[in-house]
C-alpha cells in the first residue's frame, strides 16, 4: 500500500466496505498511511459523509474541519441518543411527565443536528 500513488491510496481508503476501525487500524500502521487518513483529509470527510449522509449540509466546503473529530463527536452523540430514547418508557410510563424530563437532552454537548439525525435514524429502523 505505501508504494501506491497518494491518489490512489486515498481511493483506497475512501472505499466504502472499510468502516471507520478499519481507517482507524490503517493509520496505526507507518507515517505515510497516517498521512493519508490525515484529520482534515478527504478519506474521514468521506467516512463521514458515508454514514451520516444528510449531515453534510451543514457544513462549508471552505471551512476546516477535523473530519475525524466530526465523526467521534457524532457518533457519541448517536450512542448518547440511543441511552436516552431507551430510557424513556422506564422515566414515562406514567401520563405525566416532569418539567425536567429532558434535561438530558438539552445537556448533551453536542450540536443538535447531531441528537436530531440520530432519532431520525431511530425512527426509520426497521422493525421499531
């Protein structure tokens, strides 16, 4: 892999049957793969762009990103989601809801687009 030409490699890696652990497990490898899955680079835009499609509107093609740190944040705040909706038929059983009831949502650190993207995906499960 670190004889191929920097275009290619980043094809490569932009493929969409590697998953994130794999880019991950990729740039532990030497400097030059590091190099290609740097931050701000084009393989973790297009990890990002893969998994949550619909989140690329908010961002500008001009602006900066750290692309992995994108990622990391939107996952977390995808599993954060996921601990709260599952909570909600324990916390709610009842008719009434508590003012505070979701607090925890309004606390989580995380843009809202993010929490947002993720009940929609929560929605459009099969099976729910």
């Amino acid at each position: 892999l670190t004889d191929l030409p920097s275009e290619l490699l980043e094809l490569i890696l932009c493929c969409d049957v590697l998953g994130a652990a794999d880019i991950g497990r990729v740039s532990c490898t030497c400097r030059r793969l590091r190099e290609a899955c740097q931050p701000r680079g084009k393989v973790w835009r297009e990890r990002f762009r893969l998994r949550w499609p619909s989140l690329l509107k908010y961002y500008s093609h001009t602006d900066s990103i750290s692309w992995l740190e994108e990622y990391k944040a939107r996952h977390n705040a995808g599993l954060e989601a996921q601990r709260i909706v599952a909570s909600f038929s324990k916390r709610f059983f009842s008719e009434h809801v508590p003012c505070d009831g979701f607090s925890d949502i309004e606390t989580l650190g995380c843009p809202s687009h993010f929490f947002e993207d993720e009940l929609m995906c929560i929605l459009n499960m099969e099976g729910r």
